[in-house]
C-alpha cells in the first residue's frame, strides 16, 4: 500500500476535487491517521475483493476541516472517494482514546463489570464503534453510487434549511445506516465472541451494546446543531432518534440470531438497550461538546412513540424496495454462511 502522502498526490492528479480538500500531516510517523488510512484503505480493497461491490478503485482520504463531517464522492473522475473529517477522528480520538475516564460513568450500571471482562479500554472500544460506523455509512453511498448515476457528493452535516428535505435522501441515509448498523454489528459480535472473558449472560451482552450504541448515538447527535425538537419530514438526514431506533434493531436483531446459531437463546430487549444508550450517550455528549444541551430522549420517546416507529417503517421499507440500495446489494452479494438483513 502507497505512503499516505503519495496516496494523496495521486488523488490530486486522479479527481478534480478541491487540493485544499486533502488533509496532509506533515509527521510522517502520525500513527493516529496512518493507522486508519492503512486500517480503512485495506478495508475498502478487501470489501471489493470479497463482495464483488462495483466499488473499484475506492480510496480513503481525510478531510482538513475541524468541523465533524464526511464525505462520499460519486466516480465521476472514475474513482470512488469516501473522506472523513480530521476533527471528528481528532475529537473522538482525544475524548475517548486519551482521555477516557470510566469514573465520569460512575452512575451507569454494569459498565465496570463490562471493563472487567474484556483487556482493551471501554473508551477505546467505543471510539473504534464511532469511526467503524463513520467509514461503513460512506461506503454504503459509495456502493449505492455504484448502483445508480448520481454525480453529486453525499455531505454528513445536517443541513436544515427547508428547501434540505427530500424525502428520497432520507431514505438513502437510513440505507447507509442500516448497511453500517450490519458491518459494526458484525464487528461487535466478533470482538464480544473473541475477547470477552466472562461468561455470557442476558444482563452482561445487554450492558455491552447499549455501551457501544451510545458510540453510534453520539455519531448521529454530533452532526446535528441545530437541537430542535423531534422532526420527520425536514432536513437532509432523519432525526437521530429515528436512526437510532432502526440501528439498534439491525444490532440487536444480529446478535440474537448469531447467539442462537450457538444455542444460546436469549431474548435482548432493545428497549431496555435504548434507554441505557441514552444514558451512557447523555454523560458523552456532555464530556464533549460544551454547547450541546443532552435532551430528553426519553419522554419524547414516550410521547410520541407511535409516530417514531411509523416513519422508522417507512424508511425500511422503502429501502427494501430501493433500486439502488447498499442493504439490498450486500443481501444479494452475500454468501450463505453470512446474515442478510431482514
Ligand atoms: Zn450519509
């Protein structure tokens, strides 16, 4: 695999986005980004290889913007490009790789237990979950522009102008959600089968995901400024409650059924998940943005659960029936060892 820089000078002279795009670290030694460009690069050759997703060439850039943003850009220079933020890896990384205290969780319960039983910090497992779902959301636009001509960029940041509705985006982003919601369940599942050195039990794998949703939540709360109440139809992306809802079933969904395969039955309950998330989530957001006001996730949900879950089915099922979804694609391009998303 090429240098980070020389990767980066041969996508100025491949695609005719912005050289001022690019993020170069002068450190040629900075192992925080090129560990991941190594990591995600080889991710994004291995995905084609093993998948057959028409997605090649695919490269991994970081964008220099201290903002929290990411980007999938369609072939129209005959390469897929798919940048990440530095500042969201930066954030992240300071937040939860280096100075991550388990004492600031001190309220939530069995996230000790949880740091017992497994060697690599809670701080560092969430991190991993938060960028993890970062990179696979891009790559399922990436597999969606693979299936159809769009020519424009696809933008992370919420936009929340009147005119930023479409309802045809929202289901493109719950696509990649759902298309990520697999990939990091997948991963999850692996390190909780590898790693975990308790015994399993109901309680112990329901504290381990509601922990590393709490990632995925502050991943959806992060690129939302603009703390308005609960919304449906508005905006380029679909409410984080909303995405949350439909991650969480993907997850969850996974997990019984793999657990199952193993003969163990266990019947997780995703609501009892949601509401430690968001819990785990609320002390997050307040250790890492000063501005952000944690709301109370939990009485909108009761008060409008119904209209919640409606749009959340919406949304699925018109990806199913998307022509040029990333879920359906994967469903099709699976082996029959793997789970399809149902
Ligand atoms: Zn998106």
């Amino acid at each position: 695999m090429k240098k980070y820089s020389e990767h980066i000078n041969y996508l100025k002279r491949k695609s005719t986005i912005p050289e001022s795009r690019y993020f170069e670290f002068k450190d040629e030694k900075n192992e925080l980004f090129n560990g991941l460009y190594r990591f995600y690069q080889a991710n994004l050759e291995r995905q084609h290889k093993h998948y057959k997703f028409e997605i090649s060439p695919a490269y991994v850039y970081f964008i220099d913007s201290s903002d929290l943003n990411a980007l999938a850009s369609p072939p129209k220079d005959g390469i897929f490009l798919l940048g990440i933020s530095r500042g969201l890896i930066e954030l992240f990384d300071t937040k939860l790789n280096r100075y991550f205290d388990i004492s600031d969780y001190a309220g939530i319960e069995g996230i000790q237990q949880i740091q017992d039983c497994v060697t690599n910090s809670i701080g560092e497992l969430m991190y991993q979950t938060l960028t993890h779902f970062t990179f696979y959301h891009e790559l399922g636009h990436l597999i969606e522009f693979s299936q159809s001509n769009r020519k424009e960029e696809i933008e992370e940041k919420l936009s929340g102008n009147y005119k930023d509705f479409n309802y045809e985006d929202h289901i493109k982003e719950a696509d990649a959600d759902l298309f990520a919601s697999i990939c990091v369940g997948t991963h999850l599942y692996q390190y909780f089968e590898n790693y975990f050195e308790c015994e399993w039990t109901e309680e112990l794998i329901t504290c381990y995901l509601s922990i590393l949703s709490s990632s995925i939540f502050t991943y959806f709360l992060s690129f939302n400024e603009y703390h308005d109440g609960l919304y449906f139809e508005q905006k380029s992306h679909p409410h984080p409650l909303v995405r949350l809802f439909y991650s969480l079933e993907v997850i969850v969904d996974y997990f019984v059924k793999v657990l199952k395969k193993k003969n163990v039955n266990y019947d997780l309950d995703q609501q009892q998940i949601m509401i430690q998330t968001f819990k785990i989530s609320q002390v997050m957001i307040s250790k890492f943005f000063d501005d952000k006001k944690f709301q109370d996730f939990q009485q909108i949900i009761f008060e409008n659960n119904t209209e919640i879950l409606k749009y959340k089915n919406k949304l699925i099922d018109d990806v199913s029936s998307m022509a040029t979804s990333a879920v359906n694609e994967r469903n099709r391009k699976i082996t029959k060892m793997e789970c399809k998303i149902s």
